[in-house]
C-alpha cells in the first residue's frame, strides 16, 4: 500500500544544486530538501495565484516600473497577511508529517526561508505577468 509520505517525495522535483553538505546548518538542510523542491513544484500554482493577486487588486500592479513591480510583489509577500498565509498554506500542504514536526520547532526562521524563495521565483517569472494575458481572458 502507497502511503502519503511516499507519494508527496516522489512527486517532489530533484535540485541537484540543493546540496547538504556536513556543516550545513538545520535551517538550511530543511530548505534544500523540503522547501526548494516544494515550491519548485507548486511553481505554476504560486504563479497563478499571483496572477489572480494581481487582478483582485485592480491591475494596479500592470502601470508600474520593473522597479516597482519587484516591490510590488515583495510588499505583497510581507505586508498582506492573508495572501502570505495562503502561500504558505500551498507549500505546508505538501509537508510530510516527519516534515511538519521538524517545520513547527522552528517555523518563524523557515518561513522567513520560505516567503524568501517564493518572492524570488515570482521575481524572475516577472515576465509571465503581463496585462495582454488577462485581457485575452475577459
């Protein structure tokens, strides 16, 4: 019989870069075993709820500078609470229960990691966030 832990790890992506070496730290190896390829996986999911962010939000986020855009997703990430809790809700769903405990013991630094990644894989797709995208859609 197939359990949940077995059927999360092998959906999770492999990052040959995430490396845990001898000295690497708790934090660290949480990150690079759990939390990149997690976030790797939900990567199309985390983008579309940035898109729908985005609309709920009146476009607003379609007459800024790159600059300012880059702001825009940061202070969404930090500031807006809700949203912040619903991304990490999309990335704690796809812990392991052995996983959630280690996570629980010290959420408040792994979630700074988490929001950290997430922010900067929603950076670099800015490109996917383009207002002829939605209006194709109405």
């Amino acid at each position: 019989m197939t359990t949940r832990f077995n059927n999360l790890l092998s959906i999770r992506p492999e990052i040959l870069s995430a490396k845990i070496h001898h000295g690497t730290s708790a934090d660290e190896a949480f990150q690079n075993k759990t939390l990149r390829p997690i976030i790797k996986l939900q990567h199309d999911l985390l983008i579309a709820v940035f898109k729908n962010y985005i609309v709920k939000h009146k476009n607003v986020f379609y007459d800024l500078s790159l600059e300012k855009q880059i702001n825009y997703i940061s202070n969404s990430i930090q500031k807006d609470i809700k949203f912040r809790n619903a991304l990490k809700g999309m990335i704690i769903g796809q812990f392991t229960v052995e996983e959630y405990e280690i996570y629980i013991q010290n959420s408040s630094a792994l979630n700074k990691r988490m929001m950290a990644i997430v922010k900067e894989r929603l950076i670099q797709s800015i490109q996917i966030f383009t207002p002829t995208e939605i209006n194709q859609e109405v």
